[in-house]
C-alpha cells in the first residue's frame, strides 16, 4: 500500500473512532459572539477554574472599552454530556458595571463549538430607589475565532488610544 493510501485509511479510521460524546468542548483559547466582543480564556485548571481577557465592542455610555480581566467556573463535564459554566468580568479600567455569564459549551457533529449564554449586567447607581433600573439580561452565542499561531486577544485589537488618534 502506498503512503497516501494508508494515510487515507489511517486518517477514516481515526474519524471513524471519534464518538460524538468524545467531541470533548475545550473552553479556552478566544471566542467572538454576535456583537463582535472578544474573549480569550486561558487553560482550564484541574478544578475547573479559568481566567481570561475580555473585550466588548458595546458599551453603556457607547464609549471606548479597554480590555477587561474576566473569571470563572467550569462544571466537571459528565458523561457524554457538555460541560456548564458561569463567568464574571469586571469592566474595571472604564466602566463602574459588572456581568455575569451563565452557559453551556456545546460541539456539533462537525466539531464547530459553540458557547450559548445568558448574561446579567449590574452597573452601580447612586441610591437604592434606583436600584430597578439597574440590571439588564441578555443572551450572547460565542463561536471559536481561529487566529494565525500566536496571535491574542490584545493584538488583534487595537486600544482605546490607537483607535482613537486621526488618521496621518
Ligand atoms: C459598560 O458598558 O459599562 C460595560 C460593558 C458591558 C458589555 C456588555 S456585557 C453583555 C454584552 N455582551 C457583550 O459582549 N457586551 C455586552
């Protein structure tokens, strides 16, 4: 047999092998949802916890964001199943707010993954009467962004201040 060919064979029986609950959902690296924000998880640790870079295209006031420091928790997956997970960041360098995501990671039977989510976002008022007003929900669908080896989340976006200076 040639060398093409029992590559060929090689690569089938490969596929063959993979189970749709071995389509294990890797939660880092970096992610664009629907709003063109981005996020970059780092490594998972062993108990689940994860850290990672944030960088909204929207905000409150409409104004410039930086990129923002985001935590979170990651479910043991299950047998067979996906596994949830639930995420803070903190809009720190521009922003008084809070979110906090809540998902689920899933891979179809093509291995395209997709983390579907539901957020709350707290920003601080000044006095309890406004506390109503102050928690908006929402739902964001993220999808892996595959970048050129090496590339990360702050050099794919340029800061506030580059975005900000006119043109030469
Ligand atoms: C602020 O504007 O004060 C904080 C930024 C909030 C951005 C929100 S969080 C939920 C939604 N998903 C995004 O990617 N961005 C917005």
């Amino acid at each position: 047999m040639g060398s093409s060919a029992f590559a060929l064979v090689l690569a089938l029986a490969l596929v063959a092998c993979v189970t749709p609950a071995e389509r294990k959902c890797q939660l880092s690296g970096l992610w664009r949802n629907e709003q063109d924000s981005l996020m970059e998880i780092s490594a998972v640790r062993g108990d689940g916890d994860f850290q990672g870079k944030y960088l909204t295209q929207v905000t409150l006031t409409g104004g410039c964001a930086r990129v923002s420091p985001l935590k979170g928790a990651q479910q043991q997956p299950g047998e067979g199943g996906w596994p949830t997970f639930a995420f803070t960041v903190r809009w720190d360098k521009f922003s008084n707010a809070t979110t906090a995501f809540a998902g689920q990671c899933f891979v179809d039977a093509g291995g395209k993954e997709t983390l579907t989510t539901m957020w709350l976002l707290r920003e601080a008022v000044g006095s309890l009467e406004e506390d109503w007003k102050a928690t908006r929900v929402g739902r964001n669908i993220f999808t892996r962004k595959h970048t050129p080896k090496g590339k990360i989340l702050p050099s794919l976006s340029p800061s506030c201040e580059d975005t900000a200076l006119p043109a030469p």
